[in-house]
C-alpha cells in the first residue's frame, strides 16, 4: 500500500492525468509530509514496514480514468481548497 501511494504522489503521470481531467495534485510539500507519515506510522512488529529503496512501478492497462475518476472526485474539495489557497 505504502509503495502505491509513495508511486502516486511522485508519479509525473499522475500529475498529468490529474490536470487533464481538471484536478490539481498536492503541493509537494504535502505530498512529502504524506508519504513521511505513511512510511512511519505503517509497522511491523514495531519496525517501519516500508523503505523506499527501490522506485516503485505500478501499470494501470485497462483501468484507464474510469477507474482513478471516482477516487479523485471523493478528494476533489481538498484538492480545489489547496489549488485555492495556492492561487489566491
């Protein structure tokens, strides 16, 4: 899960992805503060669970924007009052 997500917010194909189907990403900032906390909150038996040592790759043939759309709707308020208050 961790190695999704870290792939997700470093992702340029996500960031695309996102602005053609009018979303915005996270400032980078965030998504570091994000991936920091996942990768130190997630254990196993009292140790980290993840290291990221190894760029994950994660191929999404045949899931296409159908399936990343209903995701990204649920988080659309956070990402238009980040993209706001970035702008404004």
């Amino acid at each position: 899960m961790v190695r999704f997500w870290s792939w997700f917010y470093k992702s340029e194909s996500i960031e695309r992805l996102a602005a053609a189907t009018g979303y915005s990403v996270f400032p980078w900032a965030v998504r570091q503060t994000l991936l920091q906390r996942l990768q130190s909150d997630i254990l196993c038996g009292g140790s980290p669970a993840f290291a990221d040592t190894a760029e994950a790759t994660f191929t999404l043939e045949g899931a296409g924007v159908p399936w990343l759309t209903e995701p990204l709707a649920r988080h659309s308020s956070i990402y238009s009052s980040v993209r706001d208050s970035h702008t404004s």
